[in-house]
C-alpha cells in the first residue's frame, strides 16, 4: 500500500495575504487623492503657502500707510543733515553746551536713521522718494533764500507745514556754518539747529494725525518729545551767547 500525504490548506496564509493587499490599496488611494489642506498647500496655485508667507510679511512689517511711508522717507535726510550739523561743532564750538548737546543730537538721530531705513526695507518702499513726491526737497538751492536757512521769524513753523520737508539748511548757509568758529559757529549752529528741529517737531506731528503704522507714531511721538526739549534748551544758550 503506497503511503499518500495529504498537503494541508492555509487558509489563515490567504487571509493575512488579502488584508494586506487591501490596506496597500488604501493607502495608494489616500496618497492620490489627499485631503483637503494637503490640496490647498499642493494644488497649482499655490494659495496656501502663499496666505501663509503674506500673513506673515504683514507681521513682520506692521500695517501702514502712505503718510507713514512719506514720514520715514523725509525724516531720513532730515535727521543726516542733523548729524552732519552737529558733526560740525566738535573742533568749532566754543561753548560746552552747544558741544554737549551736539552729541546729544548725534546719540539720538543716528539710530534714528536706521530704524527708518528698515521699516522703509520692510515695507518695500525706496529711501527716497520721487523728487514731486517730497515737498521741500528744493531746500538746497539758493533761490528761496529770501528767509536764509528756513529761520527768521514765521519760516520755521511754517516750512513744515502741508507734508514738506521743514527747517532745512540751505547748501549756502551750510558753508556758512562750516566757515564760522567759535562764539559765532555757537550763535549760528543754535539758531540753525531750533529752526532744523522745528520742522522735525512738524512732521511728526503730522505723522501722529495721520500716520498709521504704531512704531512709527511711537517714534514721532519721541521726536516730539525730543526735540522740543532741545529747543527750549537751544533758545535759552542763544539769548546767553
């Protein structure tokens, strides 16, 4: 009698076999299908890495405005010609005071200055505006010299007025300054720098009216502040020079 071994059947084999089968199908279908943020992040548009980048831009650089964009650009050369100014008085003021508060001037503005530059950076804005875009910027010809340097009187209250760039030196009255010396650079440097500082304090205030960025408002607010301090102090030297 021949011996016959029967080959046993694996159904448990057969069924793993088919479950895993299934779970490959699934997650096959899942990978191509995707739900529905994956869409929006992955889709052709690109929306939602977009949202996502602009949301994030709009943080970084503050909410503001066309006032907050004209500020930053006029103060930048308003605050350079301050240091270039108060660079001035250290090998030609006779006075400690003036000396003492040009460095002051210079402590403050300069970064300032960089502060100004960065926002303008973050808002995608250049330094400096079109040249009708910036009332004032003719401070440098000799023609308007009818009031000097923007002093005398009514000038420096009123050069700041309506967005213009206030209290600027003219080139001619810069060589001025330059060419004078001791008790005379003092006398001239304080009555250059209160009419400078005017127009400051003007487009600052026009700033806080108007603007809308918070940073930049906080800045003019401490421009204010400032520079009306210093002015007050500027009066009192120049009526004892």
């Amino acid at each position: 009698m021949t011996a016959f071994t029967r080959v046993p059947r694996r159904p448990l084999d057969r069924r793993l076999a088919l479950v895993g089968a299934v779970v490959a199908g699934g997650l096959l279908l899942a990978g191509c299908g995707g739900n529905d943020d994956t869409k929006d992040a992955h889709d052709g548009s690109g929306k939602g890495a977009t949202a996502t980048s602009g949301a994030t831009a709009s943080s970084a650089a503050g909410a503001f405005n066309d006032a907050d964009v004209s500020f930053a650009q006029m103060m930048i050369p308003h605050h350079e010609q301050a240091l270039e100014m108060a660079g001035l008085a250290d090998d030609r003021a006779s006075d400690a005071r003036i000396k003492s508060l040009a460095g002051r001037i210079e402590k403050a503005q300069d970064p300032e200055i960089a502060t100004l530059k960065s926002w303008l950076r973050d808002w995608g804005k250049p330094e400096k505006a079109s040249p009708g875009g910036m009332p004032g910027m003719d401070h440098g010809s000799d023609g308007a010299d009818g009031a000097e340097h923007g002093s005398g009187g009514a000038g420096g209250a009123d050069h700041g007025s309506g967005g213009a760039m206030g209290g600027m030196v003219s080139e001619k009255d810069m060589r001025k300054l330059e060419a004078a010396k001791g008790a005379a650079f003092d006398r001239a440097f304080a009555s250059m720098m209160i009419d400078h500082h005017k127009g400051a304090i003007t487009m600052a205030k026009d700033e806080k009216e108007n603007g809308r960025n918070a940073k930049a408002k906080k800045l003019a607010d401490d421009v204010i502040k400032n520079q009306s301090a210093e002015v007050t102090t500027l009066r009192t030297l120049l009526d004892r020079l």
